[in-house]
C-alpha cells in the first residue's frame, strides 16, 4: 500500500505546482472608485496584478485629475486660467507651459472648426447667465457679448496672452474632462497598467479589451433625450468617446430652454438636435469635436 502512496504523491506534487503558479499568474484583481471631480463624477475600473496595485493606479490617476483640475477650473479663482481671464484689458502675460500648450492645442480647433468650437465663450455664458438661472440677452448686449467672444476676446503671443476685451474670458468646459482623462490614460500607462474603463461624467477612456478573451469594452451611448434609454452601443479598444448634446445641460426662460452649447459666430444657443458622439484615441480630441460637430450640426 506504500508505493500507490508515493505514486499518488508524485503526481500530485506537479500538479500542486502548476495549480499554484496559475494562482499566482491569475492573482489579479480588478479595482474600481468612483469620484467627484471638476464638477462631475470620475469612475475607473481596472485590472491589475495585485489589489494594492490596482488602488494605487487608481489613486494616481485621480491626483492626476485634480492636478489639471487646478490649472484649469474657471470655477475657483486661484487656478491659472482663472488668473489668465482676469488679467487687464490689453495686457499681456506669460502663460506656464502647461497651460499654453493646452490653450495653443483648444484654439487650434477654434480655427480648424471656423469658430463652431471656442473656449473664448465666457463672455455669452454670461449674458445668457448659463451658470446661472439663465436670461435672454438684449440685442445689444448679445452684440457685445459675441464681440467679446472668439478670437477678438484673447490671442495667444508666442508663451504670453492677451486679452482684447472687457468681459472676455476662456472656460475649459469644452475640452477639460478630454484633457483630464488624457493625464489620467498617461498616469495609468507609467503604472502599467494595460485594462481600464475610466468614465468622467459620460465622456469614455477605454484602455486594452476589457479583460481577457474580451474583444473591446461594451460602452451604451444614451438617448439623446431620454436618457435612460440606449441609443447605440459601441465596442471600444484603446478609444475615447465623447457625446455632447443640448437636452442634458440647459436653463429654461419663460418655458423655452437653452442649452448650455452655443454657437459663438451667432452668439446663440445651439437646438437641442439630438447628439453626437466622437470616439478618437485623444481624449482631448474627442471632447472638442464631440462639441463642434454638435454646433456644426
Ligand atoms: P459637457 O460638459 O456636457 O460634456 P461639452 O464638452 O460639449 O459638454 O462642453 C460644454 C461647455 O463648453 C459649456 O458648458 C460651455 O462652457 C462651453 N462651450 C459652449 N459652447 C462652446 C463652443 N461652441 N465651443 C467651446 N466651448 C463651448
Ligand atoms: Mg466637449
């Protein structure tokens, strides 16, 4: 009775082995966290090769988020595009390198798209008080207020800017969650990290497949309207998709709603049409043309 012992011993050994070093190959884990930031919710979700791994990329993309938060929020005053857009009238200052670039890279658009997409609209959020209750300008404030808009508003110098108008100034919300999640993308890849969903208040990062023997992440495009329905259904790898819309984000004066994308040649808001929905592998790029396109129409 010895031997069939050892024999059974024997094999079991190997197989003990090989049952360990797949445990240990397939110790992976998948990690997600949902967060607030510039304004809406961040979640990611990715795999990596142990959990304390996993929080730690995560960890380090938020920071990365919040980082880019405080350059570019127009929504507190100490970040530097806040200071940029109260700069005098006829001055000029430099910009930090990181600013400019992202600034050159946003009104690069502004002149590839005609002017459907640029960030120089503060001056029209405020007269139709986006931000606010919202209001129907006069004509004449609606004059002022697209003149004070676009490329008369502020110009980039070589590393300074200048701004041209009183009541000018840039906001970041059409382009600074794509810049976000391109900074979050580049902090998960020095990690190594090679599987994640990333979803930054609906605009998508997808990175790898989705998991092994997946072909892509399966990501629903609501309905323009009725959000609680899906529209589409998109399979994405290593792609960013952006949607923008008008019935999502708007104010309502006198029972008529305008949505907060405005077409800054007209000075107006845009319908509400429907949607659009970009998918690039720039995050960046699919933010900008996700809300030109929508202007365009
Ligand atoms: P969302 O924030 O819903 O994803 P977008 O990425 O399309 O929407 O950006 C919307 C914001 O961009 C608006 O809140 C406004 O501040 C600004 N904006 C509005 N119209 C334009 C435009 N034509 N070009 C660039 N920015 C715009
Ligand atoms: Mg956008």
């Amino acid at each position: 009775m010895r031997r069939p012992l050892l024999l059974t011993g024997l094999v079991l050994a190997p197989v003990a082995l090989v049952l360990a070093l797949a445990g240990f190959v397939s110790d992976d884990a998948w990690v997600e966290r949902i967060g607030y930031r510039m304004g809406t919710s961040l979640g990611i979700r990715l795999n990596a090769p142990t959990r304390e791994a996993g929080l730690e990329a995560i960890e380090a993309a938020f920071e990365r988020v919040a980082r880019l938060e405080g350059v570019l929020s127009t929504w507190r005053d100490d970040t530097d595009l806040a200071r940029l857009n109260r700069i005098p009238v006829g001055h000029a200052v430099r910009l930090a390198p990181e600013l400019r670039g992202i600034l050159t890279e946003a009104l690069g658009w502004s002149g590839r798209t005609e002017g459907a997409f640029d960030p120089r609209v503060g001056a029209l959020v405020d007269a139709w008080d986006l931000r606010g209750e919202g209001r129907v300008p006069e004509l004449r404030g609606l004059e002022r207020a697209v003149k004070a808009s676009g490329p008369d508003a502020f110009q980039l110098d070589g590393d300074r800017a200048i701004r041209l108008r009183e009541g000018a100034w840039i906001d970041a919300g059409s382009f600074g969650k794509g810049a976000a999640l391109r900074d979050a993308h580049r902090a998960l890849v020095e990690l190594g990290v090679t599987d994640a969903l990333l979803d930054f208040g609906g605009q998508i990062l997808a990175m790898g497949a989705g998991g092994a023997g997946a072909d892509g992440w399966t990501v629903p495009v609501a309905h323009p309207s009725r959000r609680d329905e899906t529209a589409a259904t998109l399979r994405l790898r290593d792609r960013s998709a952006a949607t923008s819309g008008s019935s999502e984000r708007f104010v309502t004066v006198d029972g008529v709603r305008y949505g907060h994308l405005l077409d800054p040649r007209s000075g107006r808001p845009v319908e509400a049409w429907g949607s659009v929905t970009v998918i690039a592998s720039d995050p960046f790029v699919a933010d900008v043309l996700s809300t030109a396109l929508f202007v365009v129409g």
